[in-house]
C-alpha cells in the first residue's frame, strides 16, 4: 500500500494504491489520518481507484478512520471506488454512511457546498 498526499484548495486527497488489507496498509491509513488531524487538516478526500482489494481489517480501518475525523468535527469523502468495493460497501450497509463520488471535481465541490 502507498499514499500520495495532494492538496486541493482546502481539501487533502490521498491517492490510495494497493491493497488495504490486514497489516498492508491498514496501519499506514490510521497513521496518515491521525497525521492529518493533528494537524488539523479535516477535509480528507479518500481517492480509491487505484486499490483493486479490500478486507475486513481495511474496511474496518476506513469506518475507524471516517469515525476519528467526524468527532473532530471534519468530514471524510470517498471517490472513484471500484465495483468490488462499491459492491462491498453496498453488502456492508456503509454506502449510507460515507459520501461517495464519481468524479473528483464533484466530491471537491461537495466540501464547500
């Protein structure tokens, strides 16, 4: 797992590439949002085109991370999910929980609506 971080006006994207999986990335997500909040940056966009899997410890890490960032009073968003993970989400009952988007502009322009 990598992360690419990228700033867009006041919105932080990261880039996710790779599998978010148990012990390969999971930590590596946690770790960057805590980052990110400490420093109070709370408008985090989660771009996921480029993670092919996900498994019940990168899904719980994601449902952690949205948790952590709307207690401080920040919104997390997801773009640019997969089938597989839209599927998932859709299985896990979690699309009504995060706002998710197609497009990057969309979800962008979203955070200042």
């Amino acid at each position: 797992m990598h992360i690419e971080e990228r700033v867009v006006g006041s919105v932080t994207v990261l880039d996710l590439k790779g599998k978010l999986t148990l012990g390969d990335g999971d930590e590596l997500l946690k770790d960057k949002i805590n980052s990110l909040v400490q420093q109070d940056r709370k408008a985090i966009l989660l771009n996921l085109e480029g993670v092919p899997y996900i498994d019940s410890a990168g899904l719980g890490e994601i449902v952690r991370t949205y948790t952590t960032v709307s207690r401080q009073g920040g919104k997390l968003k997801l773009v640019h999910l997969t089938k597989r993970i839209q599927d998932l989400l859709s299985i896990t009952k979690l699309l009504t929980v995060f706002e998710t988007f197609d497009s990057e502009q969309e979800a962008l322009a979203s955070f200042s609506a």
